[in-house]
C-alpha cells in the first residue's frame, strides 16, 4: 500500500500549491472484495481519507468492491480495457487462463518469506506493467497481496496518460 500510496501521492500531488490547483474531481473505483480486511483496512481508507486529505479536498472517490456490484472477478479487466471502469483493483489469478503470467508472483514455493514475496513483485511488476499497458491498455499502479498468497494488481484504464 505504501508504494500505491507513493505513486498516486506524486502524481496528484507534488506539494500544496498543486494540489490546490487541482480541479475538483470525483473518482469511481471498483474495489477488491469488500468482505475482506485489505479492502476495509487499506483500500478504502486510501480512496476515501488519504486521498481527498492529501488533495485538500479536490478529489473525492467513492468505491464499492466488484462483488457488491454484481461483477464477476474475470470480467473486471475487461471492463476496465474497455473503459468502462477507470479505477479497479483485480486478482491476477481470476486471468491466469488469459495468460498464465498472471500466477507468476504466485507460485507455490517461490516466495517463503514476505521479504522474497516483496522482491519477485518487485521483479513481476515492469513484466505486467507492459503486458497490461500493450495489450489490455491498462495502467498497473501497484501490486499488494492478498489473503491466501493470491496477488491483487491496481490499475487504471487507458484514460490514464501514459
């Protein structure tokens, strides 16, 4: 979450002049699954506090988890290749049929320690930052894990400037 936090903090806001020039912006994100903690212990709170407080109040979201919208966990890239959602958080292994580089970060073994966990998304992410970028036009911002070794990428669609 940090590094997300790192990301969108930069971009949206390099100091408090900006952010005061910012225009007021309402965000729609479609969350993970809002019946679990990361998604009710960090990405909503990021989306709804950090967010707005680090933007002195220029961009607001409102988020509701994909499960709570009636969207199934494959049918979110989709969409968001589509342009149909702009911000959404998807679990890599719901598109490992796509293309099995999606369990890359998961495999069994790989990563016994959090440390190594953090080193192979390390490693992954410029690997699906181009893949999601060239073929699904979706811009990956960050890569957080998610209960059970399944890993979770945010992203946002092609309405994002490259």
């Amino acid at each position: 979450m940090k590094f997300l936090t790192a990301i969108l903090v930069g971009t949206f806001i390099a100091g408090s002049a900006v952010a005061q020039d910012l225009p007021k912006t309402q965000l729609r994100i479609t969350g993970g699954l809002s019946n679990l903690s990361p998604y009710n212990d960090y990405e909503k709170p990021f989306w709804t506090q950090a967010i707005p407080s680090l933007s002195k109040g220029q961009i607001t979201a409102e988020i509701k988890g994909f499960n709570e919208m009636g969207i199934k966990g494959p049918e979110l890239l989709r969409l968001m290749s589509q342009g149909v959602i702009e911000f959404g958080t998807a679990t890599l292994s719901y598109f490992a049929g796509d293309n099995p580089i999606n369990e890359a970060i998961d495999l069994a073994g790989l990563a016994p320690d959090v440390k190594t966990a953090r080193q192979v998304t390390d490693a992954f992410a410029p690997v699906y930052a181009k893949l999601y970028g060239d073929n699904a036009k979706v811009r990956l911002l960050g890569i957080s894990t998610y209960p059970g070794q399944c890993c979770s990428a945010m992203r946002l669609s092609a309405a994002w400037p490259t």
